[in-house]
C-alpha cells in the first residue's frame, strides 16, 4: 500500500460524525415544525445518515475483517456494479430538472467522474470498476451485462432511479448526501482488504483512490444546496427523509447479498451461482 494512499484514508483525516439518531429523525423535524439553521439540519443529516450507513452492515463487517470468500467477493463485486452503472444515469436525471446552468455545469462534474471523457488519460469510476471485478477473477462481459445480479439488487437500483425522477429536486439533490461517509467506508475497505485478502492488489482497488476526492468536493456541494433549499420544517424533513431512503436502498443491497451468500445461502434462480454452490 502507498505511503500517499495510507495517509488519505488513514482515521485522523475521516470526518467524525454522531450516532444514536431516533430512526424518525425526519418524521421528528415534521413533527416539531421548527425550522432548523442550516447548521442543525447538517448535524441532523450528519448524524442520521450515519446511523444509518451501510457500513455497519454485517456483510461489510464480515468484507473488513477478511472472512469473506473469493465467491462472497465475487457476488459482492458482480451485483454492485449494477449500482455503479446506473450512477451516471441518475445524475443525468437530476442535471435534467434543473433550470440553473451553474449547477448543471457543476453536476455534470459527476457524470465524467463515473463514465469517464474521452479527453482524458484516466478511466471513469464505471470502468474501474470492472478492472475491480476482473481482479476478482470475474468474465467483465458476464458483469457488464448485469444479467446474473440478484433480483434484491435490481429492484434497490431501480427504486434509487425511481427516487431521483418521482420526488422534488431537493429530494434528489439530498439523496446523495451518502457521500458524507463513503471516505470513512473507503477509509477501512482498502487497507483492510488489502491486508486481508492476498489476491487483491492496489491495482485492484484502483476505483476507490479517485473517489476520496470527488466524493466530498460532491457532498459539500450537495450539502450546501440541501441546507439553502430546505427553507421550511416540511423541506427539511424530506432532506432527512431522503438520505435515509438512500441508505435503505444500499443496506437493502447487503441484505440480499448475505441472505443469498451468507446465511441461508439461498441464491435466487438465474443469479450468480459460484461453482462450489453449483
């Protein structure tokens, strides 16, 4: 592991946040009617989004302590890039409702990240990603065409597309505030990986390097539009609401990877079926 790579996601340089957060924090600022300054409802989203954040999930958990198998890696990898493809189409859905071109030329900034530019010498996240599921030894074309994702998987990336379309620009905008945390996830996934595991190199965790800076140059700026446009109890609460369907939708992921490669290890019919499984 590099010396520049162990210092960006060593704990010192996380951001610290809460815990403890009621699960109705949004129905409580309804409820309230209070408007919040722009300095509570960040804590609020801060401290509730976190409460609520995938990484506390027990597939994570079992990812970071190195108990997971190569087949477990595997079905982690293949269904998250269904995740990972759709994240530029959801950005250019939000680019989309906007009237602003200030901030459809700074979303669009999202949009390259993942699918790249053609100017550019680096890949964009998406492909990346796949570099990833080839270290883990998985046929890129079987991943990119999505077809053995597990059905959970499918129906959480379509309700985050559906979110981002059906609600408010606020709600679409606030969505995105997971990536508050995504440093502290990244912060233990890569050494932790890479100490656990002896076939994943750092060429094989080459997408997360990138995203230790596009994802709080993003969050901050989400955050600031979230905290101008909340501007009544009932805005507010949707901010919060937003960010916590966010983090149901990736918790709701997890969920059907440990019940499908965990525990029970009931694998639904025409989804990724390791060989051992077979």
């Amino acid at each position: 592991m590099s010396a520049e790579l162990a210092r960006s996601i060593s704990p010192e340089t996380q951001p610290r946040v809460g815990s403890g957060v009621a699960a109705n924090a949004a129905d409580d600022i309804r409820r309230a009617g209070r408007l919040l300054s722009p300095q509570e409802l960040e804590e609020r989203l801060r401290t509730a989004g976190f409460d609520r954040y995938h990484i506390h999930h027990p597939f994570h958990k079992l990812m970071n302590a190195g108990d997971l198998t190569l087949a477990q890696m595997q079905a982690w990898a293949l269904n998250r890039y269904c995740y990972q493809a759709i994240i530029p189409k959801k950005d250019a859905i939000i680019l989309s409702r906007s009237e602003d071109p200030d901030f459809r030329r700074e979303w669009r900034k999202r949009i390259v990240d993942h699918d790249g530019d053609e100017d550019s010498t680096k890949d964009g996240g998406i492909k990346r990603w796949l570099k990833l599921a080839e270290g883990l030894g998985l046929d890129t074309d079987m991943v990119r065409s999505r077809r053995y994702a597990l059905p959970a998987t499918r129906f959480a990336v379509n309700a985050y597309i559906d979110l981002v379309s059906n609600n408010s620009l606020l709600v679409a905008v606030a969505s995105s505030l997971t990536e508050l945390f995504s440093p502290v996830a990244i912060g233990e996934r890569v050494p932790a990986m890479l100490a656990r595991y002896d076939y994943i190199t750092e060429d094989t965790m080459a997408y997360f390097k990138p995203r230790l800076h596009q994802a709080p140059r993003d969050a901050e700026h989400a955050l600031h539009l979230v905290t101008i446009w909340a501007d009544t109890p009932d805005k507010q609460a949707d901010a919060v609401g937003a960010l916590l369907a966010k983090c149901d939708i990736l918790w709701a992921m997890l969920d059907a990877l440990y019940f499908a490669y965990v525990e029970p290890g009931v694998i639904a019919p025409g989804a990724f079926r390791p060989p051992e499984t077979e």
